[in-house]
C-alpha cells in the first residue's frame, strides 16, 4: 500500500451521512445478522435503521461529531476507538464496516484484524470499498469543519481489487462481493 503525498488532507463529511439510509444501506442491512457491531458508525444511520428492524446494533465512532450528530437524532454509540476496549469481544454476529470506515487508522489489515476478534465465530463483515480499479492507498484525512480546528489523522482507500488480499492477511476470507448504486460491498468470514 502506498502513501499519497497531497498537501492536502481528505475531508470526510460527516453531515452527508446523517440522513436516513440509502438504498444501498438497505442492500447491505439486508445481510446483517444481529448482534451488529457497526465499525466506525458516524452519525449512526446503519445502527437506527437496523433498530428499526428490530435487530440489535450498537455503533463505536472515536469522532465527538459524529457522536453528538448521532444523539441529536437519539442514536446513542459509543464514542471510542474501535482499537479500545469494546463489549461484547468475540460475539457479534455482523460487523459493518462502511462509509469508508475500513480507512480508519490508515492500516486495512489492522482495522480488519480487530474487526476478525469482534466476531463470532461464523459471524460476518460487511465492508464498502472503493471502485475496481482504485489504488489502495494511504492519505491523511480530517473531518469537515473548520481546517484550523480539526484533527489529521492517516486514512486508507481500498479498492475492490485489493480487499480479498488485505482480508486473507487477517485472517479473513472474502465470501461475496456486490454493486448496488455506484458503491462496493463485500462480505468477509
């Protein structure tokens, strides 16, 4: 994986994630299987539509924005990292990792790695890449705001290409993959 030299960081905007699900959310929500452990949630919109199907879900973000969006709309998560301790360690059912949340810490493998030991065993991943044909690269991001005000981090793009081969190095094996809408999907056991 490479690091991309920009001098300017990615901005990832959380407010464009804080409507209802999509479409494509709903495709991949059909798959999940409760407990649900959603890797990177955001404002939280995966965890209330799950709720709303009566499916048990709970949301870990380490951004405050992101926490205090979701409560705003009564979705409460856990604001931490996905690195610290977490409950529930080896019994998730479903893992969702979307939104670009495989990106976080900038290391893939790393995050999948955690993602593998929040599992079940048989349990599932639900993952959203970039295109085929995107490199998987590394890149320092912030969330939208004001730039003066906001924490640089690293962030990884995956491409669709790459996630079977970042998987197996976590011990992880791709078990489907799918389109819906313009954005990429794979399951990962």
């Amino acid at each position: 994986m490479s690091i991309v030299e920009d001098d300017r960081p990615l901005v990832l905007d959380l407010a464009c994630w804080a409507g209802p699900a999509t479409a494509a959310d709903e495709d991949v929500l059909d798959r999940a299987v409760g407990p649900v452990l959603d890797v990177g949630c955001g404002p939280g919109r995966h965890v209330r539509a799950l709720a709303r199907r009566g499916i048990l879900a709970i949301g870990v973000d380490a951004a405050p924005e992101a926490v205090r969006l979701a409560r705003l709309h009564g979705t409460e998560i856990l604001e931490r990292s996905i690195f610290d301790p977490l409950p529930g360690a080896g019994a998730w059912r479903t893992a969702l990792v979307l939104d670009g949340s495989i990106g976080i810490g900038g290391a893939p493998v790393t995050l999948l790695r955690r993602v593998a030991e929040m599992l079940a065993p048989g349990g599932a991943a639900l993952v959203e890449t970039e295109a085929p044909g995107t490199p998987t690269h590394t890149r320092l991001a912030r969330v939208g705001g004001d730039e003066a005000s906001e924490r640089i981090f690293p962030w990884a793009l995956v491409g669709a290409d790459d996630l079977a081969r970042l998987a197996r190095r976590a011990g992880l094996e791709q078990t489907d993959g799918w389109t819906k809408d313009g954005r990429w999907f794979a399951s990962l056991g």
